[in-house]
C-alpha cells in the first residue's frame, strides 16, 4: 500500500485540535489508540467563557455508547504522526513530494498519473485509489464526483479556541470568546 502526498514534508501546522469519541474508536481499529492517549490529554469537559465569566459548559461525561466518552485533546500533526507510524508498522509506504495528477480506471484498477517535485511525470497501475486529498480533492474532482455542497449560515459558526487565562480543572479546557471576549 502507497501513500502519496504532494507536500514534500508532514504539515507542521494543526488544523484539528481535538479527537472526537467516534473519530478516537475509528483510529482505535488500526491500534492507534494507546499512543494518541499517549500523546494528548483527555478533556472532561470544556468550559466557555465570555467577558470574564463563564457562560457554558459542555460535560462529556454522559455519552454512554462509546468507549471514549471525552474528547482528547492533540493537535492535528501529532496524530497523523501516530498514524504514519501505524501505517508503516503494518508494511505502508509513504512518499511526500509526490502529487497524483489524474487517473483513468478500466475493469482492472486504476491508472494513476504521478508528478514529483523534480516534474517527472509516471503512470502506475493500481487495484484501488483511496482520496484523501481534502477539501479541493483531485480525485473526486476527476471522478466527477459532486464536491459542491451546500452553504452554510456563517452566523454563529465559530472555529478555533483560544484557551483563557484562569484556573480550569484537570481535564477540562477553557475557551475564550464571543463578542467582546478577552483574548
Ligand atoms: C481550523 C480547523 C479546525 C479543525 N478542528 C478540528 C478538530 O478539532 N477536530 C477534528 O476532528 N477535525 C478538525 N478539523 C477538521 C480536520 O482538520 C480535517 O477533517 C482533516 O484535516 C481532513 O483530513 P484530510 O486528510 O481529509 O485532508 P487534509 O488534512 O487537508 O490533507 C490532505 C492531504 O492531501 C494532500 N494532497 C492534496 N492534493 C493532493 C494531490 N493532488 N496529490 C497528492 N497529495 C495531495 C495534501 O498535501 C494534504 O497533505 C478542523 C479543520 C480546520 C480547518
């Protein structure tokens, strides 16, 4: 199994913030699980506040359904290095620098058309092609697959928490904002 990706280097940088109970039982099935809680910290409860007081507070603690029932906190780089090790461990190839241009598929797989970074340009012949190329996916674009979806209200949608001063218990997280939230 080979992975491609067009970055030359693993992203530095975290977009997620945060493993979510499904999200940690997915990872779990490949044996992921011990190192993730190895490396993040379990949050109970996350704790909203603006304009110097408290204003929410979202406890984990009733999910039932779900081995994990936290969120655990671990910046995005960090798991997909635990996952790049689990891949490997089970025999995966990684090959950053590498971008998949297009592909064709017939009844026998997919040919997929490769470009490094020094432009040297392949073409390889797989059983399957998986597309995890984000949000402007390659491959669903050239499988013509829909990748419009609907808009969504911006109204009241916030994204990014900034932690707040204060003391918060062990386990939980506080967030900072709303209008006139301190930063
Ligand atoms: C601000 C922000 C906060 C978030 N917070 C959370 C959170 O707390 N918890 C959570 O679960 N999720 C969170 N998310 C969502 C999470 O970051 C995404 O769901 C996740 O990154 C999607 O992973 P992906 O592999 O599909 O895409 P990406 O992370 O975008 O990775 C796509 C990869 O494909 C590569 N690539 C693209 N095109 C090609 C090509 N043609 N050939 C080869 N390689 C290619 C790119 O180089 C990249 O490495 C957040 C997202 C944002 C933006």
């Amino acid at each position: 199994m080979r992975v491609v990706d067009r970055s030359e280097r693993p992203n530095p940088h975290s977009k997620a913030i945060a493993l979510w109970p499904r999200g940690i039982e997915a990872l779990a099935r490949f044996g992921a699980a011990d190192e993730l809680h190895r490396r993040g910290v379990v949050l109970r409860a996350q704790n909203y506040h603006s304009q110097g007081r408290r204003v929410a507070r979202l406890a984990f603690g009733g999910m039932r359904r779900t081995r994990y029932p936290y969120a655990l906190s671990i910046p995005q780089q960090e798991t997909e290095a635990v996952l790049r090790d689990v891949f490997q461990d089970l025999g995966g190839v990684i090959e950053f620098g590498t971008s998949l241009t297009g592909f064709s598929q017939d009844g026998e797989g997919v040919r997929a058309e490769l470009e490094t970074g020094s432009a040297q340009r392949t073409t390889e012949r797989f059983g399957w092609l998986v597309g995890c190329d984000g949000a402007h996916s390659t491959v669903r674009r050239a499988a013509r697959g829909s990748t419009q979806g609907s808009r969504m209200s911006p109204r009241r949608s916030t994204s990014g928490a900034v932690l707040g001063r204060g003391a918060r218990p062990v386990g939980e997280r506080a967030a900072r904002g709303g209008a006139g939230g301190r930063r």
